[in-house]
C-alpha cells in the first residue's frame, strides 16, 4: 500500500492562510505546517523539513548545505516567484525536482507600483505626515498621466504594468536581454538600452530577477544617469540597487523621489534612508494581496506533482 508523501509548508503566509491549508490537506493529510510563524533558516530549516519528501518553501534559502541534510527530501514547490533564494546547481546534484510557476503575483505587484507612483508623484507620504503634524499644507505634485516610464524588465510583472500604464496614455521605454519584440510593437513600446531608458524616463521601474548578472545593476554610475526630476521604483530585489548611493541623491536633490517594496537586508537596516521625506519604503508586501497569496499557493500546491530536476533559466 502506497504511503502519502509527508510535506513540511515552511512558509508562514502560506501556514496563516486557513483556505491554502484546507485546499493542501484535501490532497494529503500527511502535512507540518509552520503554525509558530517561525522564520525557518539553516539549521531550524532543516529540522522543520527532516522526515519529509516535500516541501512548501517562501523566502526560505534552499543550498547545499541544507540538502546535505535532507536526504529523504524530493520534491521543493515555490510559494512565490523569486528564485535568488535556491541554489539549483544544488537541488541537481541531490535529484530534488522543483515545481514553480512564474507570474503568479503579476497584478498584485504591478497595481502596487502604480500606487507607489501616483504616492510619490502627488507627494501622499509628505502631506500624510505635516497633517498628522498639525500642519495644513498643500504639496503640489504632479500627474502620471502622459509621464515617460521606463520599465527595466519586461517580463510577466513588466508586460502586466505595461497593460495598466496605457490607462494612463504614458511614453513606455522597455530594457531586458530578451527579445519581445512582439510584445512591444503590439503595444507601443519602445525597447531601448539601460542607459537610454534612465536618462530619458520620469518614472523607472525595476522588475528583473536577482542574480549574477544583475546584482548591482543601478549602480552609483547607473544612478546618477537618472534626471534629478524622476522617481526610481523598486519591487524586484534590493539587491538590484546600491541603496547607499540612492540615499545619498536623495538627501543631495539629486534624485526627487524613490519608493522600494525591496531590500538588500531584509528587515532593512539603513534607517537614514528610510527616514528620508523623498523615500517610501513597505515590507515587501508585492505579492501580499488575498488575490495574489491564494495564486501562489495554489501554484506552490500545484507544483508539488508538477515539478521538474530544475535546468536552464527558469524566469
């Protein structure tokens, strides 16, 4: 008689969700979910894994080091869409497959730099804080409305805002490594080179993943490109961005405005720049709309009999 696989859910939005839970336990009943909201790393991780041949991982750091410990373990579902957290040369060299789906967040994560962009743009934080002060003043801000975005990868969470950014009649300039060409005439982007995208945008947006080749991408030198008039929005990685020299053009005018949802430490550890008035930071809350959450765990589910030994680029 075949025994049910046993499955550790280390994600604790995923534990939190009681209809994520109820859909798992339909499918097997065989389940640990991460009940103390634990945050599971090294060591805890793999005792709360140990035993099981599945597991449900988030922001968890899957390497080496943890597989070498579970041996039992064959199959790893992403809730969620960042890979930067997985050591696949790993996961290979153990015969552990992956189940993963990209996209899932998608709207959830486009609609927030949309908020994020009308909050800078119309100066919400500001005129928040000096009302909450006692002062009755009124910041004039700007429109998004006919501004130039500059989107740096045009991926599923790219292509989404482009779709909602239309609404709003902008000039779209795109940059990414791959050829949508197709994409971009259907929809009247304009594809051009980083350098290009960050000196003529309003509004640039980054939605690339976080790896080798684009770690520190907005460099000091990148950065500095940009107009002192436009905002730079972050809801991909915080590793993406040398959030030192942001700071600084923040605090010299050298840049109006930034808005990230993402961190290079996570929780932050830059207070300054977190205290700045022309900075507006949240806890990487991109993908934590109930619609989102119930896509990615269903996706994570999903994932646990659809999975592949992972190969290539999976973005």
């Amino acid at each position: 008689m075949k025994t049910e696989p046993r499955i550790a859910v280390c994600s604790r939005s995923f534990s939190r969700n009681k209809v994520l839970r109820e859909e798992l336990l339909q499918r097997c009943g065989n389940v640990r979910f991460n009940d103390e909201g634990v945050n599971l790393q090294g060591e805890n991780l793999a005792d709360f894994i140990s035993g099981c041949e599945m597991a449900i991982i988030g922001l968890e750091v899957v390497n080496r080091q943890l597989l070498d410990r579970l041996p039992e373990l064959k199959v790893i579902s992403k809730y969620g869409v960042g890979l930067d957290m997985i050591d696949f040369d790993a996961m290979r060299a153990h015969g552990v497959r992956f189940g993963w789906t990209g996209g899932v967040n998608r709207r959830s994560v486009a609609e927030l730099v949309i908020a994020f962009a009308i909050v800078m743009l119309r100066q919400v934080s500001r005129a928040n804080q000096e009302l909450l002060g006692g002062k009755w003043i009124q910041p004039i801000g700007g429109c998004i409305t006919g501004r130039t975005v500059g989107i740096i990868g045009c991926g599923h969470v790219g292509k989404d805002l482009v779709s909602l950014l239309r609404a709003f009649d902008c000039v779209i300039l795109a940059h990414d490594i791959r050829d949508y060409s197709d994409f971009y005439a259907d929809n009247g982007v304009e594809p051009v080179g980083l350098d290009s995208l960050l000196g003529r945008s309003d509004i640039v947006t980054l939605h690339v993943p976080l790896d080798s080749s684009t770690r520190g991408i907005l460099s000091a030198e990148r950065l500095a490109i940009m107009r002192p008039t436009s905002i730079l929005i972050n809801t991909a990685r915080g590793g993406l961005v040398d959030e030192q020299a942001l700071k600084e053009m923040l605090q010299d005018g050298r840049l109006v405005g930034a808005a990230s949802d993402v961190f290079s430490v996570e929780p932050p550890e830059n207070s300054e720049l977190l205290r700045l008035p022309n900075f507006f930071g949240t806890p990487h809350i991109g993908g934590s709309s109930e619609e989102a959450i119930l896509a990615m765990g269903r996706a994570a589910i999903s994932g646990l009999t659809n999975n592949q030994i992972p190969t290539g680029n999976l973005a």
